[in-house]
C-alpha cells in the first residue's frame, strides 16, 4: 500500500496521541527496501496487553505489538519473519516512555 499524505492524515484521526512514523523494511539482502509501512506508538491499552505475555510468551507479546501497530501491509509482514522483526523493532522505537528528572532530597 502507498503511504499517501492522506493515507496518514486519516491514520493521524484515526489514533490520536499516537506517534506515527514510515518505516523502510529491508529486503533478505540488507541493502533493498522490500516494504515501506506505517507505523504508529503503542497506546497504554497495547502496551498492558503486550506486557501480559512478555515473560510467559514473549513470541505473543511481539505479535500484539506488531498486529496493533503496524497500520499498513499488516498480514504481509506478519507472514515473514524478516519483516516481522524488524516492524517490531520500529514499534520499539515509538515506545512512549520518558524519564522523569529526579532529585534526591
């Protein structure tokens, strides 16, 4: 699917408060691109989901994330381990975790 500047104008409505990015997944050889997907940031109700499985079936865990947050050519890259992984690792990136400054009294 072609991300058009409408195709995530309707994505942006879609999940608001959600980060979303292009990711480029490469292809077996590392150099070429195979797919170009949407992805959005996980929102706390996938983050929750996904953090019920991470330590009993981390497998089931990545799969939340990924079938939650990729938001084009989803079965395409569910079906190959390749692009499986590395949409998972974008997903990571969007994580929406900060780290609070802390002063010790």
């Amino acid at each position: 699917m072609e991300i058009t500047k409408e195709l995530i104008e309707k994505k942006r409505a879609e999940n608001p408060g959600c980060k979303l990015a292009k990711v480029a997944l490469k292809a077996e050889d590392e150099k070429s691109v195979a797919l170009e997907v949407l992805v959005k940031s996980p929102d706390r109700k996938i983050i929750s989901e996904a953090e019920k499985w991470e330590n009993t079936n981390p497998g089931k865990a990545k799969e939340i994330y990924v079938r939650n947050c990729v938001l084009t050519d989803v079965d395409a890259v569910m079906e190959d381990d390749n692009l499986f992984y590395q949409a998972f690792f974008a997903v990571t990136e969007l994580l929406p975790f900060q780290k609070p400054e802390v002063k010790m009294l």
